[in-house]
C-alpha cells in the first residue's frame, strides 16, 4: 500500500520523516525533548524546520474521526490542539503493516500537568488547574461537545497571568451535537472526577507534589465549581420591573468571567411586573478580542485583562483620558510593552511567552514597590527581574521530558 497523506494545510517536510519505521524507534534527528502527558498510544514531538508536530499512532478510522472532530473544534474556536493531518499506508522495510499516525500542531509554551508539577506548581495551585478544566469543559458543553474521556492527561496548560488556561489534546471519544443534555455533562463530570482522583493519587505516590492535596476534596471542587461557572452562564435570573439594572449587572459580571453575551432571552409575566433573562450563546475571549482590537496582540484571557488594566494605568499617568484608546494603546505598545518584552535576552526567550513574562515583571514592580514605600519604574522592575527572577523560570518551550 502507498504512503497517504490527507492534511488541511501540507507541509511537504512531512514526507521526509521516517514513516517506514514505528515512533517509539524514531531517533533524536527529528523527535525534540518538549514535555508531553501520558497516553495509551505512542506518541512523539518532532521538528519539520521551524514548526513542531505531535505524531500519535493509533488505528486509521479512529486518526480520521479524531482529525475531522479537532479541524470541527477548530473551525468554532475552541480551546484545542490544531489538527495537521492524518498519515496512512506506513509499512516497515520488510513490508510488515504500521499504525497509522495522527499529527496536531505544539502549542507553544504548553505543558501537560505531570510537567507543571516537575517545574514548581505545588498542590496549593491545584485549584487553579481545576478552574482552567472547568472553563474548557463548560465552553465545549455550550457548544454541544461531550468529550467521554475528560482528565488531567488529556489536557495541556499555558499559563495565564498567574492562573492557567486549558486546551483539549484528545478528542477520540468526542462528539459534537447541536447541544447535549444535562446527562451528557453530568458524565462528563463524573469520568472527569474519577480520572482526575486517580491521577493525583499517581502524583502522590510518584512523589511529585509538594504540600498537601486531598484528591477527593479536588473532585468535589471540579463539581462545584462547574456547577457555578454553568449557573453563572446559563442560569435564569428572576426580578423586578424596578430592577432593570440587574439586566447590565448581569452582563458585566460574564464580561468579568471573560465571556460575551451575544443574545439574551428577556421574558415578562402577563402584568409586566416579574422579568426573566437567561443569556442565550456565551464565548470566552472578552477582554482577549478587546486587546487584540487595540493592540493586534493575541494572548490569553487573564493576560489581556492584566495588560488592559496597564493600559489603563498608563492612560491615567500620561493623562490621555482625552485620546483616543487606539492611539493610546499604541503609544503603550511602542512605548511600554515592547521595550520591555524585548529586554529577555534571546537565550531566555523560551522561559515565558512575552505576556506571561510582561505579567510578572508586573507583580515584581508591586512587590519591589512595597519593599520601596515609593513606586518603582516599570524598567527598572524589568532588570531587576531579568537578572533575579528569570534564571530560576524553567525552560518551556522546549524542555526535558524525563520521569514523564
């Protein structure tokens, strides 16, 4: 049989790589040290000139269906890995038949949860990788995507101004509906809790986590906070005619969460006395598409509200309150945000991404701001960061895989 390859966008240095041989014999000429989950198939990071790959074996209608359900998830703007392509027809040298092979693009600056714990996250911020997985998991559900196999493994984390966003890895048990029903959520939250314990009970016993962590407290966490997270986006608020205002305060708060309303459901009894609202279609990314339209910058949710409220900050101490935002975002990105970013020197570029980087040269100023009683230059922060803080950040844009 022929070598296959069926890809959305080819790349043609694909064909190059060793299909004739089994992943787990792939040599160091292509496969890079970058940290990867635990998985029931074989996979390998690999480099084609300036990009990065996941290669994952596994039978040739499940790469397909996978394939087909990650470029759908994609198409919505879903937090996912972004599908490559699928590679059939691989047989060995002496003919013999091999897997076939599933490709996604790296997402960059991304860690599986056993990495985060190997680079400095300790069991107080477990509760924070709770929160990431429930902002996936309720995004997908709106959307009407029951995932069936929801856990730690099949996650990866970026971080996100000192919190985390999650993106789903594996979609190979997942279907996506016009909606699904609330039984279809409650299963996901249950094999979502029942990975999830095992998992941290593995960390346990590996060693892996510094301070205390009761897994089952975390499984009761994941429901509840879920629970709220979906009231919050889809409960119906009841109230007074006088009460109007609570149709903005709604609002602001999902605003707050990072999501927008795109259409609301406004209901009143027959006197007009009593009204309803229950927001009819939620996305995440508020504050992340108001930065990009000021700045063309596109990072995380948390990160974006971080740098807005620099923005913001700047507006105040230059007084521009006058100016237009988009001029004054400009005059901060030239000014401020790029100066700064441009600081790391290149060898420490693949410690943090810029706006996670930007993000923490911030709480330092803070920090170094309190010790001072006086406030401290944002540059001066930034040295001082760069030369005592940086060297301990672990490499993770690309990093050593050892003991995953």
């Amino acid at each position: 049989m022929a070598l296959r390859i069926v890809a959305s966008r080819p790349d043609p240095a694909v064909v190059r790589l060793p299909w004739h041989l089994p992943l787990e014999e792939w040599g160091d000429e292509f496969v890079v040290p970058l940290p990867r989950g635990l998985s029931r198939h074989v996979v390998r990071i690999v480099r084609l000139g300036t990009r990065v790959y996941a290669v994952k074996e596994t039978q040739e209608p499940i790469a397909f269906a996978e394939y087909r359900m990650l470029r759908d998830l994609h198409k919505l703007q879903l937090p996912a890995v972004k599908p490559q392509g699928v590679v059939t027809g691989r047989t060995s040298r002496a003919g013999e038949p091999l897997p076939a092979a599933l490709m996604t693009e790296h997402l960059a600056y991304s860690l599986p949860y056993r990495s985060l714990f190997s680079h400095g996250v300790t069991a107080e911020r477990v509760p924070a990788l709770v929160d990431a997985i429930v902002v996936l998991l309720a995004r997908l559900h709106l959307t009407g995507f029951y995932w069936g196999d929801v856990s730690l493994s099949n996650v990866l984390f970026r971080r996100n101004a000192g919190e985390f966003a999650a993106y789903l890895v594996d979609a190979e048990t997942g279907e996506l509906h016009d909606s699904i029903s609330d039984r279809m959520r409650e299963h996901d939250l249950t094999v979502g809790g029942e990975n999830i314990f095992a998992e941290l009970m593995d960390l346990q016993a590996s060693g892996r986590v510094a301070g205390d962590l009761d897994p089952a407290a975390v499984v009761a966490m994941l429901h509840e906070r879920y629970s709220a997270l979906m009231g919050e986006l889809t409960g119906i608020e009841e109230f007074g005619l006088e009460e109007m205002w609570r149709i903005e305060q709604r609002i602001e708060r999902l605003n707050e969460l990072g999501f927008d309303v795109d259409e609301l459901d406004i209901v009143t009894d027959y006197d007009g006395e009593r009204i309803e609202i229950q927001p009819k279609v939620v996305e995440l990314g508020h504050h992340s598409r108001e930065l990009q339209g000021l700045t063309g910058l596109g990072v995380e949710e948390n990160q974006a509200r971080r740098l807005l409220n620099d923005i913001a900050a700047y507006t105040a101490s230059h007084d521009l309150g006058r100016e237009d935002r988009h001029v004054v975002a400009a005059r901060w990105l030239q000014g401020v945000y790029e100066p700064i970013t441009a600081m790391v020197p290149p060898q420490a570029s693949g410690k943090l991404e810029p706006a996670e980087r930007f993000h923490e040269i911030m709480e330092h100023r803070w920090r170094l701001s309190e010790e001072a009683g006086e406030e401290v230059d944002i540059f001066d922060a930034a040295r001082d960061w760069i030369e005592t803080e940086l060297p301990r950040r672990p490499e993770e844009a690309i990093a050593s895989d050892e003991g995953d």
